[in-house]
C-alpha cells in the first residue's frame, strides 16, 4: 500500500517495479490506467516506470544512472529537461553494453513535463 500524504511538492517518482507504465489487458488498453499514469493524476511532475519486465540487474543500473545524472536540484533552471535527460542517459548505458537486447533497455519511459 502506498500513502501519497500531501503531493504539493511531488515532483519525480521512479517505479522500479515492473511494468508500472504498461497496460496488462487489451480491454482497457484505450483508458490509459496504469501505475504511473496514476501517479501523475496525484500530482507529481516526472514520473518514470517500465512498459513490460525487466530484468532486476538492468533495473539497479538504470536506476543509479538515472540518479547519478538528475543533479539540477528541484526548482533551478533546466530541472524539468534534467529528468528526461537523465533517463535517456540511463537507458543509452544500459544500451552500449548490449545493443541487440532491446528488451533489457527499451521499457523505460518518462511521463511529464
């Protein structure tokens, strides 16, 4: 269970759990209800989640890159495009070391502004 508390400030959320922003059922694939869509109707700017599975190790690198490289401090110039920035840096690492394997670095996406 997660409690989102006051969200007035919420600004990243980083799912590192497995496809957080994938729709499981062609059923309500047109109603755009998945976990990170939800998390950006609470409130928060930058989400980032998985379209499908990825592997745990893949996951821990993606996720220290992408921390590593989202160094603007919230509320200085250039924030927003840091997030996204700092995602495709991530991803580009994780691609490098093995490009033909689309599926390890191919789940990841920035949802926000």
């Amino acid at each position: 269970m997660l409690f989102l508390g006051s969200v007035r400030r919420a600004w990243i959320a980083y799912l590192s759990a497995c496809s957080t922003a994938g729709m499981r059922t062609s059923r309500l694939a047109d109603q755009g209800l998945y976990t990170s869509g939800a998390f950006q109707v609470a409130g928060f700017a930058h989400v980032v989640g998985s379209l499908w599975p990825v592997n745990d190790e893949v996951c821990v690198d993606v996720a220290r890159v992408f921390y590593e490289r989202r160094i603007t401090p919230q509320g200085e110039p250039g924030q927003n495009r840091r997030v996204a920035a700092a995602l495709r840096e991530a991803v580009l690492h994780i691609r490098q070391r093995d490009p033909s394997s689309w599926r390890k670095w191919g789940a990841y996406i920035h949802s926000g502004a």
